[in-house]
C-alpha cells in the first residue's frame, strides 16, 4: 500500500507524455539552429573584414525585417506555427547545407542570405508555439520548457566546439544538416500540440477578427513602446553576439572558444529558466524587463575591461546570459498580456524583426566601422551609452504600462 502511494506521488510530479514533447521539440529545434549560428565564423574562415561582417548583417537585418512578420501572418493564417517553423527548418539547411560544396565568398554569401530567409523566422514561432502550448496547461511556466532550448543547445555547442578544434568549422554543417532533419520528423510527426486541436468552426469565428486584431497592434501604445525599447537594445545586444569572435581573438582566443561560450551561457541559462519559472513566476512582466537591463549593464561594463579570455567568458556567464533571459522572459510575459491571442505569431515575429532587423542593421554596421576604426573599447562606449537610451525607453514603458492600467 505503502508503495502504491509513493509510486502514485511519483507520477504526479512526472510531467506528461504531451509535455515532454513539447519540451524535446523544444530543445532540437533549438540544437538545429547551432550550426547555422555559426554564419560569421563561417565568413570570418573565408577572410571578410568586420565593415563586411557587419555589412552582411545588416543586409540580412533587412531580410529577416521583410520575411519574418510573413512567416509570423503564413502561420496565424494556417493556425499552426509549428508546420511552418519546419518548413523554415528545411529551407534554412538547405541553402546552408550547400555552403559545404563551395570555396567562392560570392557563392557563400548568396547562400547565406538565403538560409537567412528561412531561418529568421524559426525562433519566432517556436516561442509563439511553445507560449500557444503552455497556455493549455494550468501551471506550466514558459520558463519551464524554454530552458530545453538551453539544454540541448549548450550540449550541441560543447560538442561543436571539440569538432572545430579537431577538423575544422565546415565539419559542423554536415552534423547540422542530420539534426535539423531530425528536428523536422519530430516536429511534424510526434510534435502536434493541444493548442492546434482547435474546432473548424472556431476557426471560421475568429477569422473575421484576424486583420482587426493585427490592425490594433498598431494602436497600441504598449505594445509600440515595446518594440522601441527592443529596437534600441538591439542595437547592442545583436552586435556583441555578432562580433563575440572579435572578442575572443582580443584577448587571445580561437574560434573553438566561441561555441564553448555558448555552451557555458547554457548551463547558466537552465537554472535561471527554473528560477524564473519558480521563485519569479509572479513577478511582473516589467519587473523582469528591468532586471534584464540591468544585467545588460554589468555585461557591458565586464567586456569593457576584458583582458582574458576568462573575463570574456564570466562577461557571457554573468551578465549577458541573466541580462538575455530575465529580458526575454520579461517581454514575451508583456507581449502575452497586451496583444490579442489570434495575432500572437504576427505580434512575435513583429517584435523578432525589429531586434534582428531595425537593430541589428544600425548596430552592426555601426560596430563593424567602430571595430575596424578604433577598436573594442570604442564600441563598448558606445553600447554603454545605448543601453542608457534603452533604459530610459523601459522606464517610459512603465509609466504608459500605468497609465493604462489605471484606467
């Protein structure tokens, strides 16, 4: 008797078959994305300049700008981001895939930007159906199954980073090419979540509010302070991940250093995802926001001062990763609250292409000519002074948040 009981406390505790699926597709989409990350040392092993680091980023800034809020309205239309997120997935590893079987900057770059096209999207609407699939289950915290991605990202990072030692950085893509087309069976197969059993003629009801509802993005004033406050952060946050390479090589780093940060970030991340999902569950969503900034601030300051590659990678550790997820955490939590649930994918990709397209297209064209000119310190100063505009927006978002509360 004794047993049973303690066999049935067991299972309570135990997350469901539906959840554990949803935190599996979660981390390999999250893992198929690794490899194609690694598009600047990719160009950086075929010899460009920061000015053309920082060039093609912006050119794929303005890209993911035109084609993220397209993959965001395909998948509100259809009512399942997850089919178009492995559509994504499969056009994505395919233009990079080909990057293999070529030795010419030219033909790399066209690739390239078209395994931007594709991929721009892929985050967007993973959040949009992991927040979608959360919604359906009391007590489940995006934090929850947000810190899969975290998971499998860091162990795929620490493992390419043995592989880029060893045989070099083009050895990661066919390794890519076999995860993501894993990461596409699962995705369509054993990865179908509650949030899309939704009955035909729901569908047909809430049709008639979908272009209303994605017209009143624009009239919403959180919602627009929003996306400034991430414009404005972009315009640091894109170029430190961008140029995370530059960095290293200052200090005295390699290239394998770069995926073994990213995997470090990883096992800070999937703490601070519990932690937010338990302790900060009830925080306000601006709370968390401010939080963000305010490790943002601290990752800024460590990079200024970095004279090892142990200062790069605490920088990293204990400044950028808490800064990246208390802000994201932070401001998906917002979005969910001010933006109607039939536009959610719209109002993600939206705000996913303000932060990889407006930002990132100033930002890093900003840092590849401060690079070049005058050095690291140079655009550390600057992105010091950026993150004091971003926090003067947030705050400006508070005051609006409560205005609009009190009424």
């Amino acid at each position: 008797m004794i047993l049973k009981m303690s066999l049935t406390n067991m299972r309570n505790y135990l997350p469901t078959p539906h959840v554990m699926k949803l935190f599996f597709f979660v981390g390999i989409v999250w893992a198929a994305l690794v490899g194609p990350g690694y598009t600047v040392l990719i160009l950086d092993n075929l010899g460009a300049s920061n000015t053309q680091i920082g060039t093609f980023t912006a050119v794929s800034a303005v890209l993911s700008m035109v084609f993220q809020p397209v993959w965001g309205m395909i998948s509100d239309k259809i009512g399942s981001p997850r089919r178009v997120l492995c559509f994504c997935l499969v056009g994505s590893i395919t233009f990079f895939g080909c990057v293999l079987f070529t030795d010419s900057f030219s033909v790399a770059i066209v690739l390239l930007l078209m395994d931007i096209i594709f991929r721009c999207g892929i985050v967007a609407l993973l959040d949009s159906h992991t927040i979608a699939e959360v919604n359906t289950i009391p007590g489940l915290q995006y934090g929850h199954i947000s810190m899969a991605g975290s998971v499998f990202f860091g162990i795929l990072s620490l493992a390419y980073s043995g592989v880029i030692n060893n045989f070099g950085l083009m050895a990661v893509i066919p390794i890519s090419i076999g995860v993501t087309f894993f990461a596409v069976c699962w995705g369509l197969i054993a990865a179908k979540g509650k949030s899309e059993g939704i009955k035909a003629e729901d569908e047909e009801r809430a049709k008639p509010n979908l272009v209303k509802d994605a017209l009143s993005l624009l009239s919403n004033s959180r919602y627009i302070a929003l996306i400034l406050f991430i414009a404005v952060s972009a315009l640091v946050a894109q170029p430190l991940w961008i140029f995370l390479i530059r960095f290293v090589e200052d200090v005295g780093g390699s290239p394998g250093h770069v995926p073994l940060i990213h995997a470090l970030r990883c096992v800070v991340e999937i703490p601070l995802f519990i932690l937010v999902g338990t302790k900060f569950k009830n925080l306000p969503s601006l709370h968390l926001m401010i939080m963000g900034m305010f490790f943002m601030f601290i990752y800024a300051i460590m990079l200024l001062f970095a004279n090892s590659i142990f200062m790069v990678i605490a920088a990293h550790m204990f400044g950028g990763t808490p800064g990246f997820i208390f802000g994201l955490t932070g401001r998906l939590k917002y979005l969910n609250e001010v933006t109607p649930d039939s536009v959610r994918s719209t109002s993600i990709t939206l705000m996913g292409t303000v932060e990889l397209g407006l930002g990132a297209i100033l930002g890093n064209l900003v840092a590849g000519i401060l690079l070049d000119a005058h050095g690291i310190r140079a655009f550390m100063l600057f992105a010091l002074g950026v993150l004091v505009l971003a926090s003067v927006i947030l705050f400006v978002l508070v005051g609006i948040d409560r205005r609009k509360r009190s009424l």
